[in-house]
C-alpha cells in the first residue's frame, strides 16, 4: 500500500481524503492494523490507490486469499485469465517465482507484464512513475520510452532497445492487426529517435549480427542494480515457459544476476526470505566472473 501510494506521490493524507476517513485511521490500514478485511474496504482503497484490474487481484489474494468480487472493474485491460484454474495456476506460479531470489516477471506477446517477484520491484524500486511505461506494466515501452530506463540497463541502446525493438519488429510482422503491437509503433513513430532506431539501427543490427543476436534466451545484459552490494552487474535473460503459461501466452523471463567481481559468494549478511544472495549453486561447467 505504501509503495502505491509513494507511485502515486500521494500523502497519506491525501489517501485518506479520498477514503473519507481519518488520516489516523489509514496509517493503521498502512501498518496492516485493520481487523477484518471486507471487500467495501479492499474495493475502496483499490479505487483510491488507482489500481489496475491486476494490482487489485493481487491485492485481494494477497489480503484476504481469494479473488475480488465479479462486480469489480478496472478502466485498462484485464491481464488475468478468465478461467479459474489459470488464475490458480499463476497464483501457486507467484509463489515459485517469489522463491527465486533473481528478477522474474512475466509476459505477454506485447510485454505487457503479468506478473513480477519481489527481486524485480526491487531492481526498478528507484523507477519514478509514468503513465504508460513502467516496467511492471510494460515492459518493451519502459525499455523504450522511460526516461530512468537507461539508469538502469545499463548500455541501455545498444544492449536494450535494439534487440527489443528487432523483436518487436518481428512481432509486429507477424500480427500486423495486433492493436497493442500497433499502439506502440505508433508510440515509436512519434519518437524521432526510437524511429530512426527501427527504420534504420535495427536492419543494419541484424545484418551485422545475425537475427539470432535477437533472442532473450541466454543473452547477457548488465544491469545497475540500486542495492550497493550488487551494483553494476552482469545479467543473463533466461526466457522459459510452461504448458499452462504457453496456453495463457505468457513467457517467463528471470534476470540471473551474476555475483560482482571480488564479491562474498555467501549469503547476504543480514538476509532472509526476499533478499539477494550473492552465491549459492551453480554449474561447474559455468566460470564464475572472477576466473
């Protein structure tokens, strides 16, 4: 709630307004000191944090375990499945990728973003909101367009945006009726730099290296993370799926973090459940970055 808020940049004053009640009365809604959940409540603070149809899912799973009431509906398009034993599936799938201690999240064939786990929101906690290109909402449009994106991904154009943008270009090839896929080349179009990325930097890329250069699966990216113990560090996508995910369209894709050069290979100091460890198993096969 408190995240939300922040995304927001509202007070808890000014959530409070909107809920008519007491400013007092929501710092305790903050600090989990409500008794009894109802939906009247959950549906009213959805509304007062804005939340999409998906955030308030999830605030209803992870608040009272159970969906929110059919009566609930959001003003942009509804992620989630429709039928219940897909929405059970990717309820248990959260818990696997929140067991995961490395950046995970899912998409669609527009990266529009499913789901994501704790190690994700904290890669972007630094992220500063924008209307239509965070990356927990989409994740292609937050490559391209936000403004904190290259603060983030590191050797952000040549590393990011044109292996995206020579997928999406193969995407939208494919599905040239796709509304989403056409909303975001209208996006690009509209900026003179992304353009001239597509029309241009992407067919000389491809030509250069090859269409399998394209691939998210075993490419390696660097990425500034905003925990100091990690920092600059290298990252490999891994992109994978499932029967049950491949049926909802949905790929999964983890950012393997590599532990910094010099850097303790046990746990954190300090860590428990959600946060990084810098070692752990890996394959012998696999030299570690020091060796």
């Amino acid at each position: 709630m408190r995240q939300r808020r922040e995304e927001l940049g509202l007070s808890q004053e000014d959530v409070a307004a909107r809920l008519r009640i007491s400013v007092r009365a929501y710092g305790n809604w903050e600090r989990g000191l409500v008794k009894e959940w109802t939906d009247r409540k959950l549906l009213a603070l959805a509304e007062a944090l804005e939340m999409s149809e998906r955030q308030c899912f999830w605030l209803f799973r992870v608040m009272v375990d159970r969906d929110p009431p059919p009566t609930w509906r959001a003003s942009e398009e509804n992620r989630l499945p429709e039928d219940p034993a897909q929405r059970d599936y990717l309820c248990d799938y959260a818990a696997l990728m929140e067991s995961v201690p490395y950046p995970s999240f899912l998409v669609d064939h527009r990266w529009d973003v499913a789901l994501t786990n704790s190690a994700f929101d904290q890669l972007f906690q630094t992220v500063r909101p924008h209307p239509t290109a965070l990356p927990d909402d989409n994740f292609l449009r937050f490559v391209l367009f936000h403004p904190d994106a290259a603060a983030v991904l590191e050797d952000h154009e040549p590393a990011w945006c044109v292996p995206l943008l020579a997928r999406f270009a193969a995407a939208l090839a494919g599905s040239p009726e796709d509304e989403g896929l056409r909303s975001i080349r209208q996006e690009v179009a509209r900026d003179p730099f992304m353009e001239a990325a597509y029309r241009y930097g992407v067919p000389h890329w491809l030509s250069k290296h090859g269409a399998e250069a394209a691939e998210q699966d075993g490419a390696v990216r660097t990425v500034r993370h905003p925990d100091p113990r990690w920092g600059l560090v290298r990252c490999r996508m891994v992109a994978e799926s499932s029967r049950m995910l491949d049926g909802m369209g949905l790929t999964r894709i983890t950012l393997v973090l590599s532990a910094p050069q010099g850097a303790p290979t046990g746990p954190v100091p300090g860590g428990g459940a959600g946060t990084y460890q810098q070692g752990g198993a890996r394959l012998r096969a696999v030299p570690s970055l020091g060796e």
